[in-house]
C-alpha cells in the first residue's frame, strides 16, 4: 500500500503538534538561519569549547527548551522528541536527528495546509487501521514499550504527515508504487517475452494476473528508487523557501 511504502523508505514516527510560549531566554537562543536543503546545523557538529579538561560533552534538553522555528512555527523539545526523551542526557546527533526529522514533518503539515491537500478517504482508513493496531492490548514488556496514549499520538501524528507528504507528491505525478500504465508500457515492449494470452476469458484473466504479478516485481525497485529522488528533491525545494531557525545545539551541552 502507498503509505506501508512511504514509511518503510522514511522510517518517521509521528506526534501531535503543538505551540509552545517561549521563555525569552530560550527565544533569544534561537539565532535566524535561512538554511539550504537539507536544514543544515553545521555549527553545531563540534564539541563546544572544552572547559571540564576533555570530558564527554551531552545535551541536556528541558520539555520546554526551543529547538527550532519554521516560518515562525515554534518546535519544542516536546514537539521534537518521542514522549518520555526529553529532560535526559541526549547525544548530539540523536538531537539532530530527531530535530531534522521535526522540522521535515512541520514543513510538511504547512505545505499541505498552503496547497489545501488533506487525507482521503483510503488514507483516513489507513490511519485508523493503524491506531487500532497500535491501542491492541500487548503482554508486559510488549504494552510497556508502547509508551501509552502520548506515544501513540506522536506515531499517528508522523504517520498523518508522510500520508500528506505522498498526496503532494502524487499531485506532481509521482508514486512509489508500480503503475498500471508502467505495467502495460512494459508488457508492450517485452510481449515476445510473455506469449501471447490465451483466447478463453477466464484463461486470459488469469495469464495476465501472473505476467502482472511479474512485471511489478521487476519494475518495483526502480519505481521506488526514483520515487526517493523525487522525494528528496522535493524535500530540498519546500526547505529553501522556507524561513527556518535553529537553536545552537551547543547551548544545551554539559558534562557527562
């Protein structure tokens, strides 16, 4: 299925966005940066200034803390971060991890609003399907791992995203699903190699599911290859025209 598709090539998880009040400390340590694609920190890719004779240097992230701003959208740590991961000891790139992927998923939310797309009925289904599957009752470890009702809301909000992110890649022709139309294009150019399909309705019917079946397969990892090129050209266009500011990591460093 298209989502199942898009999610394995993006691997997201997804939350609920929200707003946040800055404190004017936190607000004051975002410094303005019109990033090229992709969002680019790298600033922040070395250590601070050692000042602890060479110890190991981690972030130490609040809920609250203020990580970014797109087009003057507020992203913090709680809008970042999985539930549960902020206000602990955070690698560097873990952070920057997570805080490209956030920047990403709220320049999708935005874009979609903009363009007036939203889910359709298939997707809404699928997102349901989901949530179902997500809220099922796990034995021990497994219901602990959940992370309960935030978890899943920060899942099904990054499932919704990326269902959005395809419906506006869609609109440019682009899938990452093998077409009809590819199919029936290869065929044609590669009949000699299938025969021709038995005269008998029924016969015909079922020649073609196998030799479509076949031609999917064939096609499936070039379709999908080319669907991630365009995904991130895409990806790179709505992030330069974007107004997206970063907080220096390096601000959140202390010693291990």
């Amino acid at each position: 299925m298209v989502t199942v598709a898009l999610l394995s090539i993006l691997g997201f998880a997804g939350y609920e966005a929200r707003k946040h009040s800055a404190q004017s400390a936190s607000r004051a340590s975002i410094h303005a940066v019109k990033t090229e694609p992709p969002p680019a920190i790298a600033a922040d890719k070395k250590a601070p200034s050692a000042d602890t004779s060479g110890a190991d240097r981690v972030l130490r992230i609040t809920p609250d803390a203020v990580l970014a701003s797109v087009n003057g959208h507020i992203l913090t740590a709680r809008d970042v971060f999985p539930p549960g991961s902020s206000n602990q000891n955070i690698s560097l790139e873990v952070c920057d991890y997570y805080r490209h992927r956030a920047v990403d998923r709220e320049l999708i939310f935005q874009t979609a609003k903009a363009q007036e797309v939203g889910l359709n009925e298939s997707q809404q289904q699928q997102l349901a399907n989901l949530q179902r599957l997500r809220q099922q009752q796990g034995p021990g470890l497994v219901r602990d791992l959940t992370g309960g009702t935030d978890h899943l809301t920060f899942e099904l909000r990054d499932d919704e995203a990326f269902m959005l992110q395809t419906s506006l890649l869609e609109k440019l022709g682009a899938s990452p699903n093998v077409t009809s139309k590819q199919v029936l294009d290869y065929y044609h150019e590669h009949a000699s190699e299938f025969g021709a399909l038995p005269a008998d309705e029924r016969a015909r019917e079922e020649a073609w599911g196998g030799i479509d079946f076949k031609i999917r397969q064939t096609l499936a990892f070039g379709v999908r290859s080319d669907f991630q090129r365009q995904l991130t050209d895409y990806m790179n266009r709505i992030t330069s025209g974007a107004s997206i500011q970063l907080t220096p990591l390096a601000s959140f460093a202390s010693a291990r």
